[in-house]
C-alpha cells in the first residue's frame, strides 16, 4: 500500500518535469522549504537519486505516457496538480508548458522560457484558455545587490558604461550533450547567457542596439545598447579563455561585472533564490510571460545573426585565438570587418 499523502493545510502539490537535470535540486530544494509536496517526476534519465534527500514518496516515470496518465489519473481522483515544474532541456520548455497548461496546473519553467519571442505569444493564448498561468526562474532579479544597483541607476538617470564577463569551463561532453547543439540549446548566448540578458534589460532598459561580435560554439561577444548603458559583453565555456590570475588559482568560473570602472560584486547571495522565487509565485506574484519577453528577444537575435567581426567598441577577451570545436575541423574563420548586423530597437 502506498503510504498516504501528509495532511498539510493549503500544502501545494506539485509534479517535475526533467528530476535529473542540473537545476532540478534547486527545484526540489525550494518545494521542501515552501511546504509543498511533490507527487510524480519525470526523466528519461533515471539517476534520480536525488529525489530521496526531498521527497522519497514521489512516483517517477521514464517513458512520458506513463507519467502523462499517472497525472490524469491523479486528477480524476480529485488529487489535482497544483504546479508542474519543467527543467528540462530548452528546446523542451514550450511543449512542456502547454503539457502544464492542459492538465489544469500552474507552470513553473526555468530559464529560458522558450527558444524564440513568437512562443510567448502563442503560450499566452493558453493562458487565457486554461485560467492558469506560467512563471519563470529570473532569480538574479531577486538578488540583493542587483535590486540594490536598479535603485541606483534609477536614482542616477544617465548612461552607464558596462563590461559584463561570464566564463564558466565545460568539457567535451558538453558538445555530446543536447546543450551543445544550438537547435535544441539555443547556444551560448541563451545556455549561459539568458539571465544576464534578463539582469541588464530589468536593471537599466530596453534594448536600443544589439551588435554581435563574435559567436562561435564556445563563446560569444557583442554589444548592446540599452536606455541606461552601454554594454560589452563576453560568454565563454573554454577554460582557456580564464583571466591568468583565475587560471592560476585553479578556478573553473569567473563572474564579473564592471559599471564606469567599478567592480560590482555579486558572487555571494544564490543560495537560496529558487525558494525566493518560489515563494513570490505562490504568493500570485513571481515573473511571467512577458517579464521573460525581452532576454528572449536578445538571445534570439545573437543565434540568428552573422557576427560582424572585431570593429566598434568589443570586449576586450572577443580577441582571443578563435579555437576549433573538438569534434569538428578547422576553426570558424571570424568574419571581415564590417559584415554581419547590428539590430536597433525603436523606443515606444
């Protein structure tokens, strides 16, 4: 006999989309430390061990109809789902969420939300035919220092000069891993990048100019003009391209973000943002479609666009050696200078 559900008053109940996933203990984590109970995960992988350090109990399927009709099953028993939580790989997240949708459950979906702008439109049309609503993870927007840095650059009213540097080292199995596939990852920019992309547009505007300067599979560089700065960007995933003094520490990860010179400091403070998170969505309020609209739009357009080369103001790291993919010979050429697209935004 299964053992029977805890009887908690309003206790959420949850199903999970992708339990083997990088991101899924931070889901896990944070349906614990809100009180809510998971019921049934899904993965077609099935090391899942984590599951019994949150919720032993869960049902979990590796074949999606078995775990499409435990759910029905659940909801003909008038044991509905309250939340599906989706951390499944990017390409996924869409066809996920409308899964969500279908069943009569809120959403919860990490970052990215969707691969392309015209899928929030087409998932807001489902929310208005289910009632139910979809939330995305933007945790850095709930970070301390970054709601403290909004308020001043609202306070202060001018263009900022920015260089954001993200390089976080990854192996060959990267590339034999669906995230290494651009159709299904989306690339650097939207792999790595997206919740940078969701900072910067939140904190100082809407984008003005989105200028690619280099994108190759394992880093991209450009610059983006939003109303309050002016931004360098560069992502990496080659441990090559590792600041010497990170390299000599034997550090994997370099994280930094400079404004008019100044370091600003946000390496601490992650802990426990999924819990935040899920805490303000269950409240009724958290980040929805149209929050995630714009880091949409910019990835969307560093994948469909042809780099223009080192011209104009570039990262200074856009310059280091272009290297080849490991499977795959010889290295991307960069492009001559001047080809390629700079995409400018009109303001409303």
């Amino acid at each position: 006999m299964k053992p029977s559900l805890p009887e908690t008053p309003n206790q959420p109940f949850f199903a999970l989309i992708g339990a083997a996933g990088y991101v899924a203990p931070r889901h896990l984590k944070a349906m614990r430390d809100t009180g809510s109970q998971l019921l049934a995960a899904y993965d077609p992988n099935d090391s899942v061990g984590v599951l019994d350090s949150y919720f032993p109990n869960a049902d979990f399927f590796t074949e999606f109809e078995r775990f499409d009709r435990h759910l029905e099953k659940l909801k003909r028993r008038e044991q509905a789902i309250d939340f599906v939580s989706i951390c499944s790989p990017n390409y996924l997240h869409d066809a996920h969420i409308r899964f969500g949708l279908r069943l009569g459950a809120d959403v919860i979906c990490e970052k990215p939300l969707v691969l392309n702008p015209w899928n929030i439109e087409a998932l807001q049309e489902s929310e208005r035919e289910t009632g139910k609503r979809v939330s995305t993870i933007l945790q850095l927007r709930l970070h301390p220092a970054i709601q403290a840095l909004k308020e001043r650059v609202a306070q202060e009213n001018k263009i900022h000069d920015l260089d954001l540097t993200y390089i976080t080292s990854r192996g060959n199995w990267y590339y034999s891993s669906w995230k290494g596939n651009v159709e299904k990852s989306g690339g650097i920019a939207t792999n790595i990048g997206i919740h940078f992309f969701d900072m910067l547009t939140w904190v100082f505007g809407k984008v003005q100019k989105n200028t690619v300067h280099l994108h190759t599979h394992d880093r991209a560089a450009g610059y983006l003009e939003l109303e309050h700065a002016r931004v360098r960007w560069f992502l990496s995933i080659n441990a090559d391209t590792l600041p010497k003094e990170a390299a000599e520490a034997g550090k994997r990860t370099f994280r930094a973000i400079t404004m008019n010179g100044e370091s600003i400091e946000f390496s601490e403070g992650f802990t426990d943002l999924h819990t935040l998170s899920y805490q303000d969505i269950m409240q009724g309020n958290g980040f929805g479609l149209l929050d995630a609209l714009p880091a949409v739009e910019i990835a969307h357009h560093i994948r469909n666009t042809v780099p223009v080369g080192l011209v104009g103001d570039y990262h200074p790291l856009a310059g280091l050696a272009v290297v080849g993919h490991p499977f795959l010979t010889p290295p991307p050429a960069l492009p001559p200078s001047g080809m390629g697209a700079t995409s400018d935004f009109a303001q409303e």
